[in-house]
C-alpha cells in the first residue's frame, strides 16, 4: 500500500538532482566568474581566519574528549629533615591516577558543546564564504551590464551624432525650423549622458571587481571577460513554495542560530551539573619510605585509594574525602610503622560559589536570547526571501517586455531610416527614435542586472543553485 508512495519520494529526490545538476552545470559554464570565485576564495583573509576557527574547535575536541580517560602521571615525592639528635630522610616514587565517576553531566555536556562549536565554526566558514561569493557575483552582474549598456549606447550615440550633423545641414538648408534644430541637440545630448554615464558605470563598476576579488587587473584572469549578460532570462527551476523549504532547511543564518540555541541548553547544563553531587576517585601505586640518614633507605610497596565527593549547595561548597592507604607488610622493616591507614576530611565553605547563582541567570537568559533571534532572523529571512522572489519575477517579467520592445524599437528605426533617406519624414523623428532606442536599452540592462541580482540573492538565502 505504501510502494506508490516511496516511488514518487524517489522520482522527485532524483528530479530534484537533475535539476540541481543542471543549475550546476549552468553555473559552472561561465568560466570567468568560477575562475574570479576560486582566486577570491584562495586569497580572502577572512576565510584563512575562518578555517582557523574550525581547526581550533577540533582542537577543543579534543581537549574535552579527554576528559573522559584517566588521568596519569608518574610521581616521585622527596624529604629531607632533622630531629633533635639526628636527621632524616623519605622518598616516594609511583604511580598516580585519577578518574571522574561522575560529574553530573558536565563532561558529556562540555563535549556535545565543542562539538556544537565546531558545526558553528563550519557554518560560520560557509557564511563568511557565501557572502565573499555574493558580493563578486553583483559586482560581476554589474559590470557586465554596465558593459552591454556602454557597448549599445556607444554605438547609439554614434548614430544619433552622424544625424545631428545630419540636421545642421537641413537647417543651413533652411529645409527645418529653428525649433527642429534645438530639439535634435536635446536629443543627442541626452544619449550622449547616457552614453558618458555608462562609461563611467563601467569604470567604477571595473574597480569594485577588481577590489573584491583582490587582483591589480581583470586582465589577469586568465578567461575572457564576456560583453554582456545573457539576455535570454532562464526561470528558475523552483516554485516559491519550494524555496521557502530550502531557505528554512539550508541557510546559514538560521542553521547558525539554532546551534546558538543548542549550545546555550548545554551551557544550562554545564551550570546545573554544579549543585550535582560529584564523585571523583584517585589511585597511587609505587614504593615508600623514610629512615634517619644514619641508616639505610629501605622503600616498601605501597598503595592508595582516594574517594572524593564535591556538592554545591545554594552557593556553599561541600567536599568529603576519604583515603585508604595500605603497604606491604612483608617489606616493612620497622614493626611500628603503620601499614594499613584510612583517614577522612569533610569541609564546608560558606557562601564561596556565589557565582553559580549568576552563571545560572546568564545560562537561562542567553537560551532566551537565542530563541528570540532565530525567530526573528527566520521571520527576516523569509520576507528577504519573498522580496527577492518579487524583484526576480518582476525583472523577469520587464525583461521580456523591453526585450520586444527594443526588437520594435529596432525595426521602427529601419523604417524610419528609410523613409528619412527618401525625405518622407524629418530627420528629428528618426533622431527621437533612435533616443527611445538608447533609452529602453539602458532600462533593459538595468532589468537584467535586477534579475540576476536576485536570483544571487535568492541563492545565497537558500544556499542552492536555482537555475
């Protein structure tokens, strides 16, 4: 009964990696931005610092990690001293080793927390990577619409400049008015600052690249800069729906704040492990002994066992220790000396952890804030979303109608040409043509960049190739 279903979870699981292959493939087809992202990645300091950071949290794993064995350590204790008629001497050497038995759960709970820090160090490396990414990606768009409108208005303001001359003629002719005449100048003049514009637009938008990337010259990326954006517009390959899933699964500001979230609840632990009674036991294991310097030094085999327990109460610590020492009593040369010796030690300081009462406020208050951020930057996150998905399908929508628009613009201008060349219609007209040409390209482009710029966005929030 369950079989159609299971088939339809793999069909759409193997279209959705079709699709993510495709976008893939889409995105790695324009050589010149993969190759801007790699020599960005290699040398942007912040990731050198990021990866850093996740190094480090390995280290820290490993620190807590061996919290969790024995602890070892060969001792060798010495003494030297002098009675009243003579002096003495004593000498310890061993093997000492300690073990928690329990600690309330604060071991375990300092673990899981470096573990939660070292997914919040990878996660802080793919934000700090995906914004370096963001950034040139714009930056690229930018330019390469700043580039195909310079190339178009260039071209237009050459055209529009030969008329003009075109028109000073017909108006020594006396074949215009005067009013023909300051029209036609309004009319080059105006391309001609869309024109100057977009050279500077290209400029400016050459060095923000230039900057983000981290290189003297785009001449030494080793891959040919294309002229323009593609001005084919592919949609996306998701609906709004599906997207929104991936933003609350996939992106990294929200993936970071509930690891926030996660390790402010075992920081509550790590605090409450405190007023959890703790046992600890210590083991010594070697040889010792004492003899007045007069005679000689015989070592006895010895051996310890310590017993610890620790409990905080409301800001006064308890400690309890026990410890049963026995040697062997074939070694002992002295029939006085003791060889077998418990001995306990109870202590109560009063009001000496008064800082467990703020540790536990601060541990409650930061769950809290927690919380409160990842709801607020999942509310923030969707409406970013929503808002680029808008930007997008506008653009996309504007696009394909200027699009027809200069194709119509494009035409009227063949025609008008012609009939100017016949004398059927002012050379004004053809000029106020050509103006409303320059001027729905320069829109076009602009749309272009919106568009890709929101997709970039959408991206980035979503952390998927989406065409």
């Amino acid at each position: 009964m369950r079989l159609p279903g299971f088939i339809r979870l793999v069909s759409f699981l193997l279209l959705a990696c079709l699709l993510l292959q495709n976008a893939v493939t889409l995105n790695a087809a324009d050589q010149f931005l993969d190759t801007c992202l790699k020599i960005a990645e290699a040398r942007e300091k912040r990731l050198v610092v990021a990866r850093e950071q996740m190094n480090l949290s390995k280290v820290r794993i490993a620190r807590t990690a061996r919290g969790f064995f024995p602890g070892l350590g060969v001792e060798r204790k010495g003494s030297h001293g002098k009675t009243i008629i003579d002096e003495y001497q004593s000498e310890e050497l061993g093997l000492r080793a300690s073990q928690p038995i329990y600690e309330g759960g604060r071991q375990r709970a300092t673990y899981r927390y470096e573990r939660l820090m070292e997914d919040a160090s990878r996660y802080n490396y793919t934000k700090t990577r995906e914004e370096v990414f963001y950034r040139i990606k714009l930056a690229y768009y930018e330019l390469l619409a700043a580039r195909m409108e310079y190339s178009t208005l260039k071209k237009a303001f050459a055209d529009i400049d030969r008329l003009q001359e075109k028109v000073k003629l017909e108006y020594n002719a006396k074949a215009i008015s005067e009013l023909d005449m300051i029209e036609s100048r309004n009319f080059r003049d105006k391309v001609e600052n869309l024109y100057r514009g977009a050279e500077l637009n290209v400029e400016y938008a050459n060095k923000k690249l230039v900057t983000l990337i981290g290189v003297n010259s785009l001449d030494n990326i080793p891959v040919i800069l294309p002229e323009g954006l593609c001005d084919d517009v592919p949609e996306i390959s998701f609906t709004l729906k599906e997207c929104l899933g991936f933003v609350n699964t996939n992106n990294i500001d929200i993936k970071l704040n509930q690891s926030q979230i996660a390790l402010a609840k075992q920081k509550i632990i790590v605090t409450h492990s405190k007023v959890i009674p703790k046992l600890y036991l210590e083991g010594f294991y070697g040889q010792s002994g004492e003899a007045f310097v007069t005679e000689p030094l015989a070592l006895a085999t010895v051996w310890n066992v310590t017993a610890k327990i620790s409990w905080s109460i409301w800001g006064n610590s308890f400690e309890l220790n026990r410890i049963d020492e026995k040697s062997a009593p074939s070694e002992i040369v002295d029939t006085a000396t003791r060889i077998d010796v418990q001995s306990y030690t109870a202590r109560l300081n009063i009001l000496d952890d008064m800082n467990y009462f703020v540790e536990h406020k601060e541990s409650k208050v930061a769950f809290q804030q927690a919380e409160a951020e990842y709801q607020d930057t999942y509310k923030k996150n969707v409406l970013d979303f929503q808002k680029a998905y808008n930007d997008y399908a506008n653009s996309l929508m504007n696009a394909r109608t200027l699009k027809n628009e200069i194709t119509l613009h494009l035409q009227k201008l063949q025609l008008l040409r012609r009939q100017n060349d016949l004398y059927e219609i002012p050379t004004v007209q053809l000029m106020e043509e050509a103006w409303k040409h320059a001027e729905t390209v320069t829109n076009y482009s602009k749309t272009l960049c919106t568009n890709y710029s929101a997709v970039t966005e959408m991206e980035r929030m979503a952390l998927i190739a989406l065409r």
